[in-house]
C-alpha cells in the first residue's frame, strides 16, 4: 500500500479511471463494488484496510448515471483529499450532486 493509499482520500488518476470505467462496463466488478468494495479497490490498486465512506452505498449508481458523470467523477476521485469520504460518490441518483 502506498502513502498515498493510507490516508484513504484520493486516488491517482490511473485507478480514479479504471474504477468508474470498470464500474460501468464491468458487471462482475459492479457485483464484487457492491459485495465486497475493499477487494474491488484492491483490484484497482487502492490498498485499504478499511471500506472507505463513499463505498458505503445502498444502490449503486446505474451504468447510464456513472457514465453521465464519468469525466467529472474520475477527476474528482483524484484530485479531491477527501473523495473517499463524500458518502454519495457511488450512490444511486446522487452522484452529480456529490460533484458539487
């Protein structure tokens, strides 16, 4: 785990990317996002010992909803210090607002 993983707040632009991307074009990843978000962040390459608060979702965002938002959800995810926190980052219906 990096340094940069430890404080669970952003994370780099790589893995900001290929989580929204596989969120929405990946059902398997979705399912294991909604299972077990720890060992999707560990797929990505975000090391936690923790689910981080914006994985603690009650319905995931639909693929249409993540895919509305991509570009501005993957800079927000990397460019944020406290991205992991925000708790609506993933949640149905609320994810543009989350941007805000």
């Amino acid at each position: 785990m990096s340094d940069e993983n430890t404080g669970k707040s952003k994370i780099s632009p790589e893995a900001a990317a290929q989580l929204v991307s596989r969120l929405i074009d990946d059902a398997d990843f979705r399912a294991l996002f909604q299972t077990d978000a720890a060992k999707a962040l560990t797929e990505i390459g975000y090391g936690t010992d923790a689910v981080p608060d914006c994985c603690d979702v009650t319905q995931l965002a639909s693929v249409e909803e993540l895919r509305a938002v991509q570009a501005q959800l993957e800079k927000y995810l990397s460019t944020s210090q406290s991205t992991m926190h925000v708790i609506f980052c993933f949640e149905a219906g609320k994810v543009a607002s989350a941007l805000r």
